[in-house]
C-alpha cells in the first residue's frame, strides 16, 4: 500500500519515509502537505473506529485509538486523522 499511497500522492519513497499502519489501508485518505515539514499520511478517523470496531466495542474502539493511534508520537512523519461530515466552526 505504501507505493500506492506513494504514487497517488506524487511522493517518492526515496524523498520521504511515509509512516503507513498495518491494518489501515483502506482508510487512508491521502497525503498532507505542510510547510517546512515532510509530508504525512492522512486517515480517515471514522473508518479507522470502525475497522477497530470489527475487534471490540465501540468505547474499546475509541479508547485504543485516542492512546494507540492519535495518542502515539513516532516523529515527525507520524500520520494525522480528519474528522469528516462533523460541524468543527461554529
């Protein structure tokens, strides 16, 4: 998945080191871009609960995410989540 992340984005492997989670391929929405940073992979937040709801309850679902995946700093190319179809300004 990592190469097709890679080719979908325009981004090659030998330019930046994508950070990918197993398990999570089809929620990857794409790539982010941000100025004087390397770029970064962006998922879906709501299809990643729902991929960690085939596993456990929603609240297990969500308390894993909030310390495993969100909560988790592996560097500067750690991945970010979007929330989507949610009214963030009000």
């Amino acid at each position: 998945m990592k190469e097709e992340v890679e080719e979908i984005a325009g981004f090659s492997g030998e330019d930046y080191d994508l950070l990918i989670m197993d398990g999570f391929d089809d929620c990857i929405e794409g790539v982010v871009e941000r100025f004087g940073q390397t770029p970064i992979v962006c998922y879906n937040k709501q299809k990643v609960l729902s991929v960690l709801e085939e596993e456990m309850t929603p609240d297990e679902a969500h308390e894993w995410f909030e310390f495993n995946q969100i909560g988790a700093w592996v560097g500067d190319s750690t991945p970010c989540f979007i929330t989507q179809g949610e009214k963030i300004c009000k």
